[in-house]
C-alpha cells in the first residue's frame, strides 16, 4: 500500500489532526513509494504516522527473536 496527498487530508481530517506542509512532505516522501521487495500495510502507515507526528521520529521495526526471552539480554544472540 502506499498514500497520495489525498490519502492523507483525509487521514487528517478523520483524526482530526493538523500536519504541516514540512511534515506532509517527508511522510509522502517516505509511503509514497512501496519498500522493494515489502509492502506497507495499512497499520504500518497508522502507526509509522502517528509516532512521526508525535516524536518526531520514524518507529523503527521490530526483531523478532523466535522462542526467545525478551525479559533480559542475556538470552539475546549478539
């Protein structure tokens, strides 16, 4: 999934919130275009949005340790 301009009024408007032209543009910037080889979801776009908006950061994905403890670090492979 990617966004236009338009996508993103109306995203504006159904939550109410004001982006400026700055901030527009670098989150067109950034779903205007899908990752090669992945592909945004919608979620990931919602979710990418609101932290930029309220950070001023892009979230940065997350690693999926299989099987593995996130309670400390000890069991963390590097």
């Amino acid at each position: 999934m990617t966004i236009t301009a338009r996508y993103l009024r109306e995203w504006e408007k159904s939550k109410l919130t004001l982006i400026s032209m700055k901030q527009k543009r670098i989150i067109l910037d950034r779903f205007g275009i899908e990752p090669d080889p992945y592909e945004w979801s919608e979620q990931d776009i919602e979710i990418q949005i609101r932290n930029f908006l309220n950070c001023g950061h892009w979230e940065k994905p997350m690693i999926s340790h299989a099987g593995q403890s996130d309670l400390d670090g000890d069991d963390m492979p590097f």
